[in-house]
C-alpha cells in the first residue's frame, strides 16, 4: 500500500492506492470522506452474531458527503471499467458500514439507474411462416 503522494508520482498504483487518493484529493476539496466496508447486496447478508469483517463487508469503498446533512456517496474509483460513482453490481445498495475513531453509521449504498447502462442490443430478426426465428443480434 503506498501514500497518495507515491500514487501520484509513479502515475498508476493498485485499487486501494487509486481509492485512497481519491480520499485524500476530496478531503483536501472539503468533503467529509471516510472508509467504507461495504457488504455484498446478491450474497451473504449482514449478520449482527458474526464478528469478521470480510464475511460481512468484504469490499472497502469510499464514502463521502459534502456536508453533515447529506447522504453519503459510495465510490469505488480503483476497480476497473466502472463509471464515476458507480460500485460494483455486488456492491450497489448494499449494507455499508461507515465508520472512524468517534462513531460507527450504517447506510446502503447507491443503485445504479438505468441511464447507467450503456449497452445496447440490435437484433434484425425474421419470422418464417412455420413460426422459425432467424437473424443477428449485436451487444454493444
């Protein structure tokens, strides 16, 4: 695990290096940020009687707001291919745990909306009389 500042001069670093500088450069821009254990919204509950944190959250994210008030946002900005603020499909609205030194919070992450998905299916398609289904379809 390397600094933010590292991350920087070397231009690339793994998942947690690229989330951990995002944290930093939002906190430095004035946002509240934290580190977020995020649990798996297809799988494995959250279970209370567990105490291991990889069973119950085994994703770390970024968690940040803006001011007290607002929701807390979920960006997981080093695992590759994802939009901006978009998690993992295991990891949207999902149970997440935020927590620092003074207190411990539980909030679910944010879904993906459907204006998130940018593939597109094309099928020219040809019905026989006998009721036979021919022709091509593209995933974009």
């Amino acid at each position: 695990m390397d600094s933010p500042g590292e991350t920087i001069k070397r231009g690339y670093g793994s998942g947690w290096d690229i989330n951990s500088l995002f944290g930093s450069l939002a906190a430095v821009a004035g946002f509240e940020v934290r580190y977020a254990a995020c649990s798996e919204s297809d799988g494995m509950t959250f279970n209370p009687d567990v105490c291991n944190r990889r069973m119950n959250f085994p994703e770390i994210v970024i968690a940040l707001r803006s001011k007290e008030e607002d929701p807390w946002r979920f960006f997981d900005l080093g695992f590759d291919y994802l939009p901006y603020e978009t998690l993992d499909a295991n990891n949207m609205g999902a149970l997440t745990l935020i927590g620092d030194k003074k207190e411990l919070l539980l909030a679910y992450s944010q879904s993906a909306n459907a204006d998130a998905n940018l593939t597109e299916y094309k099928a020219t398609l040809d019905l026989a009389k006998d009721g036979t289904l021919s022709g091509t379809v593209t995933v974009e």
